[in-house]
C-alpha cells in the first residue's frame, strides 16, 4: 500500500456518514458494508492486526460502488478507491 493511499485512510474520522447512506450497510447492518468498515479492515492490514487475504479482498469487493458514501464524507474519503 502506498503512502498516499495509507493517508487517505487516516483521514477517515470515523463519523459514520458514509453508513447513512450506504445501501448494502441499510439492507445489511453490516459494518463491514460501509466504507467505514472498509477503512477498519485496511488499517487493521497496515498496522499488522489482520493478514492480509481473500477474505479481506472479499470484504473490500462487496460495494455497489454507487459514490453515495465519498460524496456523503465530509474529510472527503476517496472511499470509492478502497
């Protein structure tokens, strides 16, 4: 993962803006969903919490990618990146 892509992770506040507008998050409840779960998942990578794997790249892929939750962030994720 590059620097500038770690940054942008660290950027998330964690406010949950992006779960208000999440489709999968509304139909699942399911942090994992919202991009605020995604961002969980890689910094648990980055800092060595988690193995990186396919049930993480899985967890990443499930996203409609509908722009709803960048659009929503108000320290402007790039969330539709993750």
């Amino acid at each position: 993962m590059e620097f500038s892509e770690l940054a942008a992770l660290f950027k998330c506040n964690k406010c949950g803006s992006c779960t208000s507008v999440c489709p999968l998050y509304q139909n699942t409840v399911y942090e994992g969903m919202a991009a605020r779960g995604k961002v969980a998942l890689l910094e648990a990578v980055a800092d060595g919490r988690l193995k990186a794997g396919e049930s993480v790249r899985a967890k990443l892929e499930d996203c409609l990618l509908c722009g709803a939750c960048a659009t929503n962030c108000p320290s402007f994720v790039p969330t539709t990146d993750l």
